[in-house]
C-alpha cells in the first residue's frame, strides 16, 4: 500500500508523542509498504519548507525501505502560541483557544498553514490509497483527512490520547461530530477504545504501541542495590509518596545495606528528580531521557523499576517496555485492571501501590525474595512493533479496499 501518516511530533523528537508513527511508519516500510510520515519539524517551529515543485524528485528517488519524512515547519502565530503555551492571562487565553477550536477545528493551525502546500502535491505525486491521522491534536486530524479528501482515498483516524482528555468539554462532542467521517478508527488501548465510543459512537480497533525485540535479561548483578525510577513524574504529591517510600525502606536497612543503595533517573525531569533526590541519603543519579536499548541496559543492572503513573491516563504503553527488561515493577498509584492484566499475560511482576508505605513494603518484598521469573518471550511476541503493525496493516488495508 501507499501510506500517508500525519502526526505532529518530527521522529527525531525525544519524546513519547513521535514514537508511536515513527515506529509503525518504520514497521510498515519493513512490510514493504510505501509510507510517507508528514510531521512538524523536530522543534515544532524551526525549519526549512520542502517547497511544493521539490516533492516529486524528493519522492521519486526515495529509499522505500524506509518512510519518507516530510517535515513542516509552522507558520508563526504568536498570539496562539502564547495561548498554548499558558502565556497569556485566562480571560483572553481560555476564549482564544476555544474560538479557534471553533472556527478552525483545532490550536495548531500554524502547524497546518506551514504543511498546506504539500497537500496537493502529496495527493497528485504519492497517490496515498489510506492516510493515518493520528490524534495527538485534532490539527494532524484535520491535515490527514485534507490529504485523503485531495487524493480520492480514506483516512483512519487514530487515538493515541484520549479525546476526552485532551479536548475542552464543551467542545468534545461538536469537534467528534465534524471529524467523524473517517472510514475507521485504531486505539492505542481499550481505555482509549471506550473513549472513542462515548466521544464519536463507533467502535474502535485496539492496535497497541509496540516493543523493540530485545534479548532476554540477564541475572540481577549482586552488590549494590540500585533502583531505577523511569518516565515523567506528573503529580507532586505521588512523585512524593513514590520517594517517601524509598525512603522508609532504606530506612528499614541497615547502614551496611544502605551504604550499598544507589538511585538512578531516567526521564527528561532531570533537575525536579535532584532536587527531590537530595534528600534521599544515597547516591542518585540521573541520565535524562534515553533511547530503549540503554533504557534497558540500565535496567539490566537494577534490583527493580518504578514509575509514577499519570492519573489522567487510564493506559501508559511504557508497562510494555519495562516489562520486556524482566525486572520488578513498582508504580505509584496503582494501575489500571487493563494494565494489571496486560502484565500478568505478559507474566511479568508488577506491584501497583497508592502510599509510601505501599511502596516501601513492595520494595521490602523485592530485596528478600528470589529473582522474578522471566517474562515471558512468546506472550511479548505478539507486542512487538512488527507484530502489532501486521494488525495495523490489516485495518488500513480493509478500509483502503487494498491488499495488506
């Protein structure tokens, strides 16, 4: 198939939002599909347009075995940037923001304006037979159903975020109205899924984000003890509770033992985590936001991996991730009955936890009891980039009336 994907953050970003299309774009292309990713530029802002008049040599000489990037730098809009950003005062922000949702479907219209000139020369040139437009703003939305609506084709909406979260609810049943033309819809979750049927009244496809094949680990290495605290630390009061809680264990050891215990952070939070760490009384460490091969080199050489948990997520797709590294997992709040079941499929070790004292016990537990069984490699098969995009294949080539 000829696959366009529209999504907002460039694949060179090192966040969590470019992932999910980078990964499938990269997945489909080993498939032998044709795939352009159209996205912002990797700061959202910056950059050099490809002008229209270049996009048939750029296309006609491309390596297919790898998707072709089409990056597109925003046209400035101050004032609705400040608005995003929180940068005006609430009586003007909050009336902007919902205007512009209003008249224009969505609040990076910069973002769009600067991509529209490759609309047309994309659909002559590409010939797209599906777009996969996936939400992580309704304006990669509105780009992708532009795309399939210029080149005579059906577009697949993809809820990567839930709608209910992160669209203004005044708005959220008007904005699912104007948008529900598509031919299908995929969700990273059936958390996400059930939020798709109450916002638009469809069913939605659960097609999870994957995971990199990655060998099994090896033994926990004795010596020092070392804990790995992974990902954003979102509520002040649970990063807290997750440190209160390294704190009462380490205090439950002995100053032989403590003298032994190390903290390790990786995420992009890196001065809040010092900060915070100071007052720990054992080395902490930090090594910002890592790739997933040393993310899992870091683990290999950790007793146990935590996390705080998003409360406005119902799903975190890092619970795959760290499940492949084959060590403890220790979260803060619990998670969800989806996520809890996931885990136990995949037959990894996850204690979920609401206070610190929760926390320092399944630390406790971690230290005395035996190494945790090994994951599972044949469950974790089926959750795989590779895997999951065979599933993805499939609905873009049922809705594209193509052969997958």
């Amino acid at each position: 198939m000829r696959i366009v994907i529209v999504n907002h953050c460039h694949p060179a970003m090192p966040h969590v939002c470019a992932t999910r299309a980078r990964e499938f774009g990269q997945a489909l292309a080993r498939r032998g599909h044709r795939v352009v990713l159209l996205t912002g530029t990797p700061d959202l802002g910056s950059g050099e347009a490809v002008a229209a008049n270049e996009i048939p040599h750029l296309l006609a000489g491309h390596d297919w075995r790898h998707p072709f990037s089409l990056a597109c730098p925003a046209q400035p809009r101050r004032l609705l940037a400040a608005a995003r950003e929180g940068r005006l005062v609430r009586w003007l922000r909050r009336p902007l923001l919902a205007g512009t949702y209003l008249v224009r479907g969505g609040v990076f219209t910069d973002w769009r304006a600067g991509s529209r000139s490759c609309w047309k020369p994309l659909a002559r040139e590409f010939r797209p037979q599906v777009v996969w437009a996936v939400f992580g703003n309704t304006d990669a939305v509105v780009i992708g159903r532009a795309i399939a609506r210029d080149s005579g084709c059906r577009w697949v909406l993809d809820v990567k975020d839930p709608w209910s979260a992160f669209i203004p609810a005044p708005l959220r049943r008007l904005l699912a109205t104007r948008f529900a033309d598509f031919g299908a819809v995929t969700a990273l979750s059936e958390y996400h899924a059930a939020d798709v049927e109450r916002c638009f009244g469809r069913k939605a496809v659960v097609v999870r984000s994957g995971v990199a094949p990655l060998p099994p680990p090896p033994p926990a290495a004795p010596g020092t003890v070392r804990l790995l605290v992974v990902g954003g630390l979102y509520a002040e009061d649970d990063f807290e509770s997750l440190l209160q809680g390294i704190r009462v264990w380490l205090d439950g050891l002995s100053g032989d033992q403590r003298a032994h215990c190390a903290v390790v952070y990786a995420g992009s939070e890196i001065r809040r985590f010092r900060d915070a760490a100071a007052r720990l009384a054992v080395p902490a460490e930090t090594a910002g936001y890592v790739t997933l091969d040393r993310l899992a080199a870091l683990a290999a050489g950790c007793a146990a991996v935590l996390y705080v948990r998003s409360r406005r997520a119902g799903y975190q797709h890092k619970l795959v991730e760290l499940a492949a590294f084959g060590r403890p997992v220790v979260c803060l709040p619990r998670e969800s009955a989806e996520s809890i079941d996931l885990m136990s499929r995949l037959g990894g070790r996850l204690a979920g936890c609401d206070t610190a004292c929760e926390v320092a016990a399944a630390l406790a537990a971690i230290h005395r009891a035996p190494p945790a069984p090994p994951v599972s490699r044949e469950a974790l098969a089926e959750y795989t980039w590779d895997s999951q995009a065979g599933r993805l294949a499939e609905i873009l080539a049922r809705t594209s009336g193509a052969a997958a």
